[in-house]
C-alpha cells in the first residue's frame, strides 16, 4: 500500500519514538529502501532527535546566560506562531517559518508536532454531535411560528399593556390637578362689576301702615370690597334687609344715611 | 481579507431572508434556521460537551434572533450575528448552568448515545482507528479545550474546528483578526503540551 509523505514522516516520527507496530516498521523499512530523499530525511530526524536529547539533559540556564535564554524563548514562539499562522493558511507566515527553520534544524520537528496536532483535532472536530437534525429543525421551526402567531394573537393584549400605563398617568394627572386646584382654592376668576339689585318687600298687604321694607341683594365679585352703599333719607324709616353670602344682615336707616357693609 | 464569491452570495441570501422574516413571512426565519442550524448546534456542542445543552442553547439562540431581528443592523451579517448569540449563550450556560429559563428539549432529538462515538474519526488524522484509544484521545482532547481559557477555546472552536474565517471569528470575539490569529495560537501551544502523550 502506498503512503504519502505525510504518513511516512508521521512512520519515521513513531520510529524515532520507538512507538511502531513490527508491521508498520516492516512498511517503513520498504519505504526507506525505495526512497534515498527519505532515507536522508529519516537520518536527518534522528541526528535532531539525538540533538534535543542532548539540550534536555542541560542544566538550566544560570544569570549570565539568562538573556540568551530569553532570547531564544522569543525565537522560538517567534517560529511556533509562524507555524499556527502556516497552519491558518497565510500565504505571507510561510516565508516567515521558512526563515525560521533555516536558521534552527530543531523547528522541524515543532512543525511536525504542530501539523499532527492540527490534524488530530480537526478529525475530532469532524465528529458530528449525535443529534436528529431534522427533527431538531422542525422543533425549531415550530417554536418560531409559535412565538410568531403569539405576536398576532397578543396585538389587543398589547394595546392595552401600552395603552393602560398612559390611561392610568392621565387619570392620576387629573386626580392631581383637582386637589390641587381644591388645596389652593377655586379657581381664579376675572373680577366683574358688582352687582346689587333691590326690591320694595313691604309693607306687606296685611298691613299697609307697616314700615316700607327694601330687600338688596349683592352679587359681589370675589376679589371685590364687600362693600355696598345703601342710601336713604334720614330718618325714613325705611329697614335694609341685605341677603347674600355674607349672611343677612338688617340695619335700619334712621339716622344713618350710609351703611356700610 | 476578502470575502469569497460564495461567501458574499450567502450573505446576500441572508440579508434577503431576514428582510422577509421581517415582513412577516416566517418561512424566512425557516429557511435561515436550515442555512445555519448544523453551525450553532456544532459550535454549542464543541463549548458545552454535550448535546443535549448543545440543542438547548441552540433553540434558545435561534429565539431571541428572532425576537430581536429588528435590531440587527447588517442583514447581510446574520450569520456572525448568530453565532457570537450561540457562543455568548453557550458561555452563560458553561458559567451557570441555568442562567435563563431553560426550554425543554426532548430526548428523542439525540439520534445516539453520546458515549462510544466510534475511532473512524482517528482515520482522519492518520491514525489507525482503535475504539480505546480513541475515547481516551477525545475525552483528553475535550478536557484540553475545555481547560482552555475563553478567548481561546472560542477561537479555536469558530476558527479551527468550524473553519469559520477569522473576520467573523473576530466579529464574534469582538476583537483584531489579528488577535483571533493570536488565540488559536495560543490555544494549539497548550493543546500541543497538554496532549503531548498522543502526538
């Protein structure tokens, strides 16, 4: 069975790991022989795999050593987010990697984890949830006529939900302007001329002798002087009879000729 | 970037949808929920593990885009639109399970068990399919992602698994195409030393 270069750098990986089944390390060993490119590359891989073992095995980096280090951490993420951006598809990323590997033979082998990595995952990702789709979409769709013909149904329920708030505030300003109108008195009216009518009252028929009496009737206006003149010659005899909202008052006229009220 | 052909034929397409949907043709919202149900069920099963969940954000997302399409301001963006409304719920939900009224989602839409999903996938990723080693690659896989800060997962998730392009992934993460870049990154060198064992 032929293989691509991918499967045969991921078989040379596993090789290296010491991971292959006695099959695929018979598979590899064809491949190696049919293929010189391979070959080198399979040596290649090892002299790097010997190499990172060697870097593993050194202490940790001491003070002096410690931007050298620093150094080298940002090179390598440098060249790690150059792989992330290769496997993003940007075209642009591939020049930058390049660039990379070129000056570090280690990063092949980071490319290689990467590329594996990315692979796994999207064949995960490719798993599909295990859900009825079609079912799912009529359960959706349901639900939206549902809310759609809930809209239609709830228009006179909607009326009054916006309607009722603005009756209620109407009705509540009303309530308010009466009493406050209440608290603060009636209404200011337009002061207008006074008004007094008199008429002659008596004596009554029953005895014509009796004293003439003049009953006034005033009409004021509220912000007007309760004040009225009732004249009458001195000593007439002749009674005032006032009616109105100050109550009746009587006054007779003798020896008044103006009264005031 | 540059939105492909078909890319912009699809936005195009949802524009004209939602601007049905909103004139009251319901068989719009129909039709969107066909375009891009398998998207939001996916990318809310990827964040939250379990398809149950999944369904349930997936409804809940699919009602208040409704609900609120009058406020969407770019027809033509439907698609982000939905899945940063997927993805936020989804979040919400990991963050407290019940945050918002659940709607019930029946058992009968899950077409299996969610255990045992088989090793075909393995074959993808060149390796030989093997049932153990599978379930135990993809629950390591899952917990990886999981453990993944937000940012990160959701990058990876949009980006990465759903192959959503990054400027809606930067849409729906509200951030730089460039930051979107950095996330994955960042993502893949976590993924990459938690999983070690495997690669």
């Amino acid at each position: 069975m032929d293989i691509d270069a991918e499967q045969l750098e991921f078989l040379m990986s596993q090789a290296i790991d010491g991971q292959l089944s006695a099959e695929e390390s018979e598979r590899l060993k064809r491949d190696l022989a049919d293929d010189a490119d391979a070959r080198a590359e399979f040596e290649r891989m090892k002299r790097l795999n010997d190499l990172i073992g060697q870097w593993g095995g050194r202490p940790a980096p001491v003070a002096d050593d410690h931007a050298a280090h620093v150094l080298g951490q940002r090179v390598r993420q440098d060249a790690e987010f150059a792989i992330s951006r290769v496997l993003d598809g940007e075209e642009q990323a591939e020049g930058d990697w390049a660039a990379h590997a070129q000056r570090d033979p280690h990063l092949g082998l980071l490319a290689h984890q990467y590329r594996r990595l990315e692979r796994v995952v999207r064949a995960w990702g490719s798993i599909e949830p295990p859900i009825d789709h079609e079912r799912l979409y009529e359960r959706l769709c349901e639900t939206i006529h549902a809310e759609a013909a809930g809209r239609v149904s709830q228009w006179p329920r909607r009326i009054i939900r916006l309607y009722t708030p603005l009756a209620a505030a109407a009705s509540l300003a009303i309530v308010a302007g009466l009493w406050w109108s209440m608290r603060s008195g009636p209404p200011t009216m337009v002061p207008g001329p006074a008004r007094v009518e008199f008429a002659l009252v008596g004596p009554p028929a029953a005895a014509p002798q009796a004293k003439p009496v003049v009953e006034f009737s005033f009409d004021l206006a509220p912000d007007a002087p309760i004040q009225s003149v009732a004249r009458a010659g001195e000593g007439s005899g002749v009674v005032i009879s006032v009616g109105g909202f100050m109550g009746p008052r009587e006054r007779p006229s003798d020896g008044v000729d103006e009264a005031v009220f | 970037m540059v939105a492909s052909g078909q890319q912009v034929e699809d936005r195009l397409v949802d524009a004209e949808l939602v601007r049905r949907t909103l004139e009251g043709d319901t068989e719009g919202f129909d039709e969107l929920i066909r375009r891009y149900q398998r998207r939001a069920v996916s990318v809310a099963y990827r964040l939250l593990g379990n398809a149950h969940d999944a369904m349930e954000v997936c409804q809940d997302a699919f009602l208040r885009a409704y609900r609120s399409l009058e406020s969407l301001k770019d027809p033509e963006r439907f698609g982000p639109w939905l899945m940063r409304t997927v993805s936020n719920l989804s979040l919400n939900f990991r963050r407290s399970r019940r945050q918002s009224t659940p709607i019930p989602v029946d058992d009968c839409l899950l077409s299996g068990g969610e255990e045992g999903m088989g090793s075909d996938w393995m074959a993808s990723a060149g390796m030989p399919p093997d049932e153990a080693l599978a379930s135990e690659l993809g629950v390591a896989i899952s917990k990886a992602i999981n453990e993944l800060p937000e940012k990160q997962r959701l990058a990876l998730v949009l980006f990465a698994i759903e192959g959503i392009a990054q400027k809606d992934v930067a849409d729906t993460l509200e951030c730089s195409v460039e930051a979107v870049k950095w996330h994955v990154f960042q993502a893949r060198k976590t993924l990459k030393e938690k999983l070690a064992d495997y690669l």
